[in-house]
C-alpha cells in the first residue's frame, strides 16, 4: 500500500473515534534558547502515554474480524495494542522482550494483554513474534514495519498543519522509524520545504547509520534512556526506504544531553516524558547549536511519549 497523503488522511478518518487530538503547546523559553517559534506536539499525553496508538489502532482496524493478531513491542505498541484489541474486540499476543520495563510490563498485565518474552534485542523479539504468527495463523502487526502502522502515526503531521498551517523543522524521535516516515510523508506532501529532523540517542543510532550507509546495519548498541527507540531495524523494513527519502537531516544526542531535555520539559511544562522524547527536544537543542534556524522559524517538537518507570524517572529529574 502506498504511504501518501490520501491513506494518511484515511487514516484520521479511521481512528478519530478511539484516540485524543494531543495539544501542541508553545514553548518560548525553548524558543528563545534556539531562535525559532517552537511548538511541542504532546503524544506524551495521548492515550496510552503514547503516539503508538495510532499506528496500531489504524493497523487492527484493516485486518480481517476474527483473525487473531500478535505483534512484538518494546511496550509502547503492546500497550496500543492492548487498548485497541480491548476496543475494537480482537484477540492477540504481544511479545516483548525480556528487558521491558517494569512499569510498561505492568500496564500491560493491568490491561489484561496475553504476554509472551523473547529475547533482548527488538529485531530478535520481532523475528520470533512473526515465526509465532506463521505458525499459528494469527496476522502480523509490526510496531514500524507496517504500511498502516506508518500511516497511522502520519495523522500527526496533519494534526500539526491543523494547528499550525506550516512548519519550518519537525524534530522526531527515531527508532525502527514509523513515527518519521509518517508524519514526514504527511508534511512533505503538504509544504515540500519543510525539513525533517530525525534525532536518536548516541547509544543507539541504527537508522541514521544506516542510511548513511546506504543499508541496514546490523550494530551493537549501549542502553540508553530513549529504550523505545533502541534496538536494531528488521531486515527489509519499508521504514528504511522512507526515512532515506524524506528525512533531511538526523543528529544523534548522548545521555546527558537526553537527561536534561527530560527534566527540563517537567520543570517548564510540567509534563513527564519517557527517554525517547527527550532524545526530540535534545536533538533540537543540539541541531541549533550547530546550525542555526532561519530567523522567524517554525519549529516543532514531537514528544513521542510518557511512559517511564518512575523510580528511573525521579532518578532523571531529582
């Protein structure tokens, strides 16, 4: 299916009834740190504490009813997952790997999801949630390698042209890389100048180093704070291709700088983010300093969600 305009619009249509449209909140103080207009989309304060929602949601609606489903997750998607099948009726499994968080592992048995335990790494966790699936006749859904995944979580973007009209830089988390192939094929197809800004934790930097590379890398990578976006990419994963052609520019931020974008949102927005926002707000600050916005540019930041073990949380912000 192709990612265009059309299907993410479709998309909206599909999913209005069972998600939030998140606010998108001016943060001046940020703003004049950078010399831009910033805005930051909240999907920390979407249902599920996170943008996965959409995607998943988006996904399980176009599979056939009474086919049951499985899917693999950091805990993000498993917990999109979780609420949707509830919604809409379905049954599933979702995989997670043996290194899930506490608190996400415990939403996720509150919710009463079927959890299964595979591995350390996404692509190991993913590799054997699909074998499952095979074998038992269940259908797939991929939390980023996934056509309506990707649409899904495009409804961003055009949730930010709703708001904003147009945008000058979109600063997105990047992992297996669903969020920014979505909202960039929204963005790029509405305002073509508009530049995408994939940021990711210094620790884990596959996508970027991939397109750099011009494949898919398999590489080792260090735990981070951003655990949602950490990990490898699925070999032939169509969100390669996509963050290839859309993303413009990508810049990858250490812990520290993660750490203090973290507790800056909560001491000025009051609001709490998991690791992989803060990698958003961290590559701005880090994009700015070394090459500076045009004057008088729009900028927004997508904090991708606020699910964090609070005890690793208050560790962050003291």
């Amino acid at each position: 299916m192709p990612i265009t305009l059309g299907a993410i619009e479709a998309a909206a249509e599909r999913i209005r009834p069972y998600i939030w449209e998140t606010l998108l909140e001016p943060a001046p103080a940020i703003g004049r740190d950078v010399g831009a207009e910033v805005h930051l989309k909240m999907e920390c304060l979407q249902i599920t504490r996170s943008f996965k929602v959409r995607g998943a949601l988006n996904a399980l609606m176009q599979t056939p009813a009474g086919v049951p489903v499985v899917t693999a997750s950091t805990g993000n998607h498993g917990l999109a997952m979780a609420y949707g099948m509830a919604k809409l009726g379905r049954q599933g499994a979702i995989v997670l790997p043996e290194t899930v968080s506490p608190q996400k592992r415990a939403l996720l048995e509150a919710m009463g999801a079927q959890l299964r335990f595979h591995g350390t790494d996404s692509v190991e966790t993913e590799r054997f949630a699909r074998d499952e699936a095979t074998r038992t006749g269940a259908v797939f859904i991929s939390p980023y390698n996934d056509p309506d995944v990707v649409c899904g979580q495009g409804t961003i973007g055009l949730e930010i042209l709703a708001r904003l009209g147009s945008v000058d830089r979109v600063f997105v988390p990047v992992g297996g890389g669903g969020l920014i192939s979505g909202i960039a094929a929204c963005l790029k197809a509405a305002h073509p100048a508009a530049r995408i800004v994939g940021c990711l934790p210094a620790n884990s930097p596959v996508m970027k180093v991939s397109v750099e590379c011009g494949r898919i890398v398999d590489m080792p990578t260090e735990p981070t704070l951003s655990d949602g976006t950490a990990g490898g990419i699925e070999a032939g994963a169509i969100t390669f291709d996509l963050c290839a052609k859309w993303v413009d520019d990508w810049v990858a931020v250490d812990e520290a700088a993660i750490a203090s974008a973290m507790k800056r949102l909560f001491y000025e927005h009051r609001v709490v983010v998991e690791g992989a926002a803060g990698v958003g707000l961290a590559g701005l600050l880090a994009y700015a300093a070394a090459s500076p916005m045009p004057a008088g540019a729009r900028a927004v930041v997508v904090l991708c969600g606020g699910n964090i073990d609070m005890a690793r949380f208050r560790d962050v912000v003291g």
